[in-house]
C-alpha cells in the first residue's frame, strides 16, 4: 500500500529568496532553531546539502531517523529526501520520501511552498498510516513564510 499526504501555502517573498532557505540545509537548521520541542536533534552526518547528503533527524520522543537528499533541483527548486534508517522504516515503512516545492518565478512577489509526503507500506507490514504527517513540514512552511515576510526576514 502506498500514499501521498501534501501541504502548501503561499509565501509573499520571492521564489529565489525561498529557495534560498529550502534548497539547502539551512531550513533543516531553522526549523530546529524554532522548534526546539519539536526537533531535539539535527546532526548533518556528510555533505553540505547537495545530493546525497545525510541527515540525522530525532524528534521529541526519541523518534529518529536519517535521512539522504536524493534530489536537489535548482532550476525547478524541487528537493527530495528518502529516510534511510531508523523512525517509520523500522515500523513497516519501505519508502519515506519528502518532496519540497517552492513553486514561482523571481520577480513575483509571492510563491507557494509544496511539502509532500510519499510512503509505501512493507508488504504484510500492519502500519497505521495515519501517522504519516505535513505537521511538522506545515510549521515549517510557516515560520519560514513568517520570517520572510517581517520586516527583520525581507532584509
């Protein structure tokens, strides 16, 4: 069994400015910064955000799982992640994908920010695919949208 969850929002910044934060690991370093009951650990195991970077990711719980980037897109700002241990492949996972978007042009003045999520479920595996969540992308999206659009963020 296999399935998509998404979020998007619209950001009134730039799709370059955006993709400033998302196309690297400074995002993955933002987010722990503002969430720091959420993300209680990120370690970058190798690379510096360019294709098969590795990530060591632990949420609140002691949830934790690593991480590869296995798509970095500059010219289409599209970034993908495969989880390649630990966290939901040990719960009967065998894909755990994250696709970020950010979707516009440079001169707009705005742009949307796309998290998706694509799993698939070992077979014979019981896993409760309800807990495959955006949340975590969706506060993401926002506090970067929030720190873009502040008159400390747009500088």
């Amino acid at each position: 069994m296999s399935g998509l969850v998404s979020y998007e929002t619209e950001v009134k910044a730039g799709a370059a400015k955006v993709w400033e934060l998302y196309g690297t690991t400074k995002m993955a370093l933002l987010a722990k910064e503002a969430l720091p009951d959420t993300i209680i650990g990120l370690d970058i195991l190798e690379g510096q955000g360019a294709v098969g970077t590795i990530i060591k990711i632990t949420l609140a719980g002691g949830f934790s799982y690593k991480e590869k980037f296995t798509k970095v897109d500059h010219e289409n700002r599209v970034k993908e992640t495969e989880a390649i241990e630990g966290g939901f492949l040990d719960m009967g996972l065998s894909l755990y994908r994250l696709r970020l978007e950010v979707i516009g042009k440079d001169e707009e003045e705005s742009c949307m920010i796309k998290s998706t999520i694509e799993y698939e479920v070992t077979d014979g595996a019981s896993f409760d695919v309800s807990l495959v969540s955006v949340k975590v992308f969706a506060d993401i999206a926002e506090i970067v949208k929030k720190r873009l659009t502040t008159s400390s963020g747009a500088n």
